[in-house]
C-alpha cells in the first residue's frame, strides 16, 4: 500500500483543492487521486458557473484547471484564482503559444498525464506558494 501523504495548506490543514474538468472520468480520476493523495478536493467542477461558485463558496488553497471546458474556455475561472492570489495548474493538451499571454507564467500539466506527474506538479505548485 503507497504511503499516504498529507499536503497542509496555507493554514496547517490539508490543502483544498479545486479541480475543474469536463470530462467526468477524468474528473473521477483525478480526484481519486487527490484524495488518496490526502488533499481535499473541492469540486469537480465541469463548468466556468460552477467553477466560479465554487471559489466564491470555499477556501481554495490551489487548482488545477482544465483549459478547455468543451462549451467555454476556463479562463474566468483563472482570472478568479489569480485575483485570490491562489496557484494553480493548467492542465491541457495545449501549448503556452496558445494561451493568452496573461497565462503564460502558469505552470502546465500535458495531457494525458499520470498520477505521479499530478502529484509531483502540486507538490511544487503548493511549495512555491
């Protein structure tokens, strides 16, 4: 059995995390993940409306943000983190080329990906906050 970590937040506690993605097995997956992980996950959101409640809703301690949410592009959701002050990751199959340049200093997570890319990435992501 892997070791189970525990990722604090800005406060001592697990660290909240909000995950936005469309594609629902996906967005199982990476909560699974999360959570086996140690984190707390808040969400998933599968839309901007329901992205930007959430953050309006929780405590969020950091993202990770499918760019393209199949109807809309999660960029109000970005800008939402951005003005909290709360890190985040882009996860896509896109490049930096593609993205408007106001997101080309947050980090990129490729898709596809693996379990440990998303930990190893949050991890860093939580560290340089």
């Amino acid at each position: 059995m892997a070791a189970r970590m525990k990722m604090e937040g800005s406060e001592g506690k697990k660290a909240n995390v909000l995950v936005v993605e469309d594609e629902w097995w996906i967005a199982e997956m990476i909560t699974g993940i999360l959570e086996n992980a140690g984190y707390c996950v808040v969400g998933p959101a599968d839309s901007v409306q329901t992205g930007l409640a959430l953050i309006e809703n929780h405590q969020i301690d950091a993202a990770l943000l499918d760019v393209n949410l199949g109807t809309a592009m999660s960029y109000p959701i970005a800008d939402a983190l951005i003005a909290r002050d709360v890190p985040m990751l882009l996860t896509t199959g896109y490049h930096y080329k593609d993205l408007p340049r106001q997101y080309h200093g947050v980090p990129l997570l490729g898709k596809p990906t693996t379990p440990q890319r998303i930990l190893a990435a949050l991890t860093q992501l939580l560290k340089a906050d």
